[in-house]
C-alpha cells in the first residue's frame, strides 16, 4: 500500500488509537513482503507512543498480509482475556501477494483463531485505488463469510482528527 491508500490508512490508526482507553490493550504490526512488530500487545495508557510509530509507517514492497495478520492474531492471544474482546483489527488493500494468499486456507487460518477467542474484523481501504487494483471478491467474500471475522470497506472521505 503506498501513496493516498497509505496515508489514509495511518489517518483510521490515528482516529483508532485516540477512541482507546487505559483499560484497552493495542498491538502495532506492519507488514510489507515483511512483518514488523513496532510495539507489542500494552494498555494504551499513553497514546503518544502509538500515535508516533503510526506516522513511522511507510509504503515498502509485496503484501504479506497472512503473516501480518498473524503477527497481530498472536499479539493478541499472549494476552487473551476472557472476559473481553480480543480482536485483529486489520487495515488493509487488500492484496495478498506474498506468502500465504490461498483465501480458503487464510480463511481456516481465521476461523481456528476465532475458535480459540481471537476475532478479526479487516478494513479493506479500497475507494482509493482504481477499480483494477481493488482486492479480489474471493478474498473479500472469504473474510465476510468466516464466522468471527467481518470486513469493511473504509470508504474514501474525512475521518475525524
């Protein structure tokens, strides 16, 4: 992801991280052809951190989007609470071009996580690219159909600071 799809996705972290609360635990994974952990699963009792390592992040080379998936699906399984939601929240183009990008094995993949308490909800900014460059149906509908999992398109359009 690069240009105006990028910005756009820092722009929806930045807005996450500030409807955070001390009580809420948030991990940082980026993913490119590779997955970095910029700051691992910790209550957002300082959201300056966060938002700093957000506007870090750049545009770099294929979409590993499993791995980084998964990278944040551990984050968040280190620290499964029962008793509250533990959930990947996955801002994406939507491409999987690197690593794992079979939709029917991503999608059992999803679905044995959500089993063990871990649920994903993917947010596929797709407004900004031209109609030949938006993800696959497949991957869409895959991560639609999944139970646990949903996905959303972010529209292009203002978000709130």
């Amino acid at each position: 992801m690069s240009g105006g799809k990028l910005s756009y996705a820092r722009k929806a972290a930045r807005f996450l991280v500030s409807q955070l609360t001390a009580s809420d635990r948030l991990a940082l994974v980026i993913f490119d052809h590779e997955v970095s952990v910029l700051m691992s699963s910790q209550p957002v009792r300082d959201p300056q951190p966060l938002l700093g390592a957000i506007n870090t992040i750049h545009s770099g080379g294929r979409t590993a989007l499993f791995d980084g998936w998964l990278a944040g699906a551990l984050q968040a399984a280190e620290h499964l609470d029962p008793a509250a939601l533990n959930r990947v929240l996955l801002l994406s183009d939507g491409k999987a071009n690197r690593g794992l990008t079979d939709t029917s094995e991503i999608a059992a993949k999803v679905a044995g996580l959500t089993q063990r308490g871990v649920s994903t909800s993917a947010f596929l900014i797709t407004q900004l690219a031209p109609r030949r460059a938006r993800p696959s149906r497949s991957l869409v509908q895959r991560y639609r159909s999944d139970r646990g999992a949903q996905c959303d398109p972010i529209p292009e359009g203002p978000l709130p600071a």
